[in-house]
C-alpha cells in the first residue's frame, strides 16, 4: 500500500505541476490576450470551441480510458486504436468543414464559417495523440505530459499575442488553439516513443469500442449541456456577453475542475488495478473526496474575494460585468469535485452504462433549470448554473451508493465542513468590506487575506477531514 500511495502522490506532483505551468500559463495568456481583443473575440472563440470539443470527444470514442483501464495491451491493440481515432477524425473533419456555414448562419455571424473550418483541423491532430496519452498515463508517467502541455502552452501562448498586437483579432485565438494543440501532440510522440504498427484487428475495436460507447455519448452530452449556457447567451443576448460570460467561467473552470482533474487522472490508472476491493476503493475515494474538497473550497474562496481587484489590476473596464459572473460561479465551482469523482468511481469499475444514465438524468435536471432562469438574463442563467450544480449532487451519488457503498449521506459530511468553513470565510469577507475606507483596492486584498485565514481557523476549529490530512502529513514531514 505504501508503494501505492507513492506512485500516487508522484503522479499527483506531476499532473498539479502541468496545471500549475501549462494551465497558469494558459491563463496568463488568456487575461494577456482579453486587455487587447474586446469581449466579442472570446464571445465567438466560445462558439466555435464547443465544435472543437465534440469532435474531439467522438474522436477518443473512450478509447483512452478503455487503454488505460486494461490489465495488459498489446502493440497490434494499441495500433488498432490508433486508426480507428485517426480514421474517425477525418471523417469528423469532412461533415464539421461542410456543416459550418450553417452554423454561421444560426449565429448570424459568418465569420464563424471559416473559424471551424480553419480549428478543425485540431480535431485530426488530436487523433495522433490518444494512444500517446493512454501509453504514458499507463506507465504513471505524468512529467511527460506535463512537458509537452506546457511546451504547447507557451509556445500557442506568445505566438497569439504577437498576432493579436498586430491586428489579428480572433484570429489570434485561432492561431493560439491550433498551435497548441499541434506543439503538445508532436511532443507526446518524443516523450512516448511509440510508433504505430500498419495492423487492424476488428476484435480489439469491437472490445475497445464496446467500453467506449456509453462514454461518448455521455462525454458529447455532457459537453452540450456544460456549453449550453454560453450557446444560449450568444444566441439570445449577444457575443459581447458571452465573451463575459465565458472568461468568468474559464478561470473558474480553470481552477475548478483542472485542479479535479489531476487528482483524476492520477486516482483512475492507481485504483483500476484493484477495482474489486469495494471497501478498500470506498476507503481511499473518501479521503480523497475530503482533501479534494477542503482544496477547492479555499481555492473558490480566494478566486471570489480577490476577483475585484485581480479584474481591476489586469483587465480594463469593458470585462468589469464578468466578476460578478466570475463570484457566482465560484459557488458551483467547490462542489465540482463532488461530482466529478463520483464519476471516476464509475470509470473504475468499468460502468460507462451507468455514467450514461446518469449523464441524462442531471441533464434534464440543467434543461428544466436553464429554461425557466432564461427570463432572468444572463445573470438569472448564471444563478441558474450554481442551482443545477446542487440539484445534481443526489442523482450523482446514488450509484456510487450502489456499486462501493459510498453513500450520498458519507459524501455529504465528506464535504460539509470545508463548505461550512468557507461560507464562515465569506460573512467576514462581506462584513469587512462595510468598513469605511479609502483604497478601496487595498481593501479589498486585506479582506481577502483574513477570508482566507478566516476559511484555515474554522476549518482547524472543526476539524475538516481535509485540514486533518494535511496537518498529520505535515508533522509526519516535520518528525520524518
């Protein structure tokens, strides 16, 4: 078990690492990039992004997952998958290059046309890196990742802001989602080391396929719905607002869920290999739902106090609307985790059935949600966002309850204190700013501090699981 909890915590280093660089450099850019283009270039990137990502998801066809999931793989199964994704990706690219003029026209913005046109063909160069990805996350093998997303990262990165300097527009965000893209896949194939073999098994697709079918389909619902905010405020509202709309909720995703993910992507391929002790599976996705949580929750507390003056200091006044979209979304922002390792249960053992049923159901739940906070406006649909999130939470955990026995009652007191401390955090947060007084700035970043400091005392005084873990882990360092 020792050995386990080492090639966790090492994967763990590795992946938070990535999204330490790759996605804070990401970011950086991002926020670079939004002081010279005006919203209305991220409002329509927003757009034809979710083209992007459901091509992308009908590309993997769960493939990675399946790799990653199987106790052996041999080279002819990997070469198999590796064709099937490619094959896959072309004919994607063919129906998204003919079907975008009439995407335009529903946008009634035909510079939208040749936008997918022109990103599509990321759609082809992520099918060279599936495989990639599944070999090196199969050998625990996170820093080579880590590079080559960073690498990507930066390089897309700089080349979009000269672009944007000079002129470019949107194109510059174009530019800055292919090159990334294409730098991360050429340096997946260095790092892997793998080389294709010209074989194609029927029997090994039918297996691979056969897992991967409920994922993707739930993988493409689930990118439909999680888009559908900002689809629906650029159709009924305008890019301008969805550009707003979508920069608040890429820094909190940003935060949110890449953070999640590193503790998913490492916890998948550890725990797969003993998916069938229930007890033991139930044991360690406990602690790490209690770790995950008191994370997220100071992490979405910082984001929603500092947002002002962070807004303030690097934005100009024509992104001042999106930090009140940024602060309510921090709110669906600390339960994400919830969610998504409720999921990776599910990935674990093997029911992409189950994630399927479960991917329709909270989506009724966000249909019902979205139509009836639409007359609200765009912050009615926010709210809206924030509501949906809690609503899901029981449907989430019923079959975990099922399969391992983690109950939704567990999970509830699993994540109830960290919750409790940071709603604590923000009542002082809030009290400290009636305080009468000049600079409102630095009023602002001293009311952060104690929120923060606040969110730390509460968590000791009630003894939050998660700030228990950390605390044990630092005096075993400290005595060690």
């Amino acid at each position: 078990m020792s050995a386990l909890n080492k090639k966790f915590g090492i994967g763990v280093f590795w992946t938070f690492l990535e999204v330490l660089l790759s996605k804070g450099a990401q970011t950086l850019f991002t926020l670079l990039l939004a002081s010279i283009l005006a919203p209305e270039a991220f409002g329509l990137i927003a757009i034809v992004a979710v083209v992007f990502e459901l091509s992308n998801a009908m590309v993997n066809a769960g493939f990675t997952q399946a790799l990653i999931r199987a106790k052996s793989i041999s080279d002819n199964e990997l070469s198999t998958a590796f064709w099937s994704n490619l094959g896959i990706s072309i004919v994607l690219y063919i129906v998204v290059f003919i079907f975008s003029g009439h995407l335009a026209i529903f946008y009634e913005e035909p510079v939208i046309e040749p936008m997918v046109q022109v990103m599509g063909v990321a759609v082809i160069i992520n099918a060279f890196r599936v495989v990639q990805t599944a070999i090196l996350s199969r050998d625990m093998n996170f820093k080579s990742q880590m590079v080559s997303a960073t690498t990507g990262t930066i390089v897309s990165g700089v080349v979009a802001l000269i672009l944007a300097y000079h002129g470019a527009g949107v194109w510059s965000l174009v530019a800055q989602m292919l090159i990334s893209q294409a730098v991360a896949t050429a340096c997946l194939w260095i790092m892997s080391g793998w080389l294709p073999n010209f074989v194609f098994q029927r029997e090994t697709f039918k297996k691979l396929f056969d897992f991967g079918k409920y994922l993707v389909v739930a993988n493409i619902f689930n990118i439909l719905f999680k888009n559908s905010y900002a689809l629906v405020i650029a159709k009924l509202f305008s890019p301008e607002a969805t550009g707003l709309y979508y920069m608040a909720n890429k820094i909190t995703k940003l935060l949110s869920q890449q953070m999640t993910n590193v503790v998913q992507r490492v916890s998948f391929p550890v725990l797969s290999t003993f998916q069938g002790d229930n007890k033991l599976l139930r044991e360690k996705y406990s602690q790490i739902m209690k770790l995950t949580v008191f994370v997220m929750a100071f992490v979405m507390l910082g984001l929603g106090v500092f947002a002002q003056p962070l807004f303030s200091a690097l934005l100009s006044d024509k992104w001042a609307d999106s930090v009140v979209f940024l602060q309510i979304l921090c709110l669906s922002g600390l339960l994400y985790p919830a969610h998504a390792l409720n999921v990776n249960i599910l990935m674990v053992k093997g029911r992409t059935d189950l994630n399927l049923r479960l991917n329709l159901i909270k989506k009724a739940i966000q249909i019902v949600v979205l139509l009836l906070s639409i007359p609200y406006g765009v912050i009615g649909i926010v709210t809206g966002q924030v509501v949906t999130s809690v609503l899901s939470l029981l449907p989430n955990t019923f079959y975990t309850s099922r399969i391992i026995g983690y109950t939704a009652r567990n999970q509830f007191f699993d994540i109830a204190k960290p919750v409790i401390s940071a709603f604590f955090a923000v009542i002082i947060f809030f009290l400290f700013m009636q305080i009468d007084a000049d600079f409102l700035i630095l009023k602002q970043i001293a009311g952060g501090v104690l929120a923060c400091l606040a969110y730390l005392f509460m968590s000791i005084a009630i003894r939050a699981e998660g700030a228990v873990l950390i605390l044990k882990r630092l005096r075993s360092l400290r005595t060690g």
